[in-house]
C-alpha cells in the first residue's frame, strides 16, 4: 500500500502520512482507530502495547516494507511522547 492509498483510506492528505512516518506529526485517536481497522490489528498491537510477560508482541508480517517503517516510527513517537507525559505528571504532583 502507497502513502497515498492509505492516506485515501483514513481520510487524511499524503502529506499527513509522511508527517506520521517522519514523526513531526502524530494522528489523532481517531485516525490511530482508523489505522487498526486499515491493517487488522488493535490499537494496543499498532502502538506496540500488547504485552505478555513483559515483552511486547506485533505481528506485522502482512505489511509492506513502507508499512513496517511507518508503523515503527508511529510507535517509537507514541512511546516518546509517553515518556515526556510521565515526566510531567510527576512534575505536577
């Protein structure tokens, strides 16, 4: 699937996809529903959340090369921008 496929399916520009892929951007809770229907796996699996005895499970041997990446760099941005909320919520207490 090309950016621009995708980008069809959620309903966002080619451009919003890139943002996502280069992790100036991220989508919204509604767009990160979207996605899990688009490559048939839940929020959880998308984000990398789905843990079992401490290690995190994803199958993503259905994706494309491109899709892979994107859906990494997703992760890795959602997994940083958790960290800097944790922070701040102690900051906060």
């Amino acid at each position: 699937m090309t950016q621009k496929e995708l980008a069809d399916r959620l309903g966002v520009t080619g451009s919003a996809i890139s943002s996502y892929e280069n992790n100036t951007r991220l989508p919204s809770f509604e767009i990160l529903i979207k996605m899990s229907r688009v490559f048939h796996m839940s929020t959880d699996e998308l984000l990398g959340c789905a843990e079992t005895d401490g290690s995190v499970l994803m199958d993503i041997s259905g994706l494309t090369d491109e899709q892979r990446k994107t859906v990494l760099q997703m992760v890795e941005a959602y997994c940083r921008f958790n960290e800097i909320s944790r922070v701040l919520s102690k900051d906060d207490r």
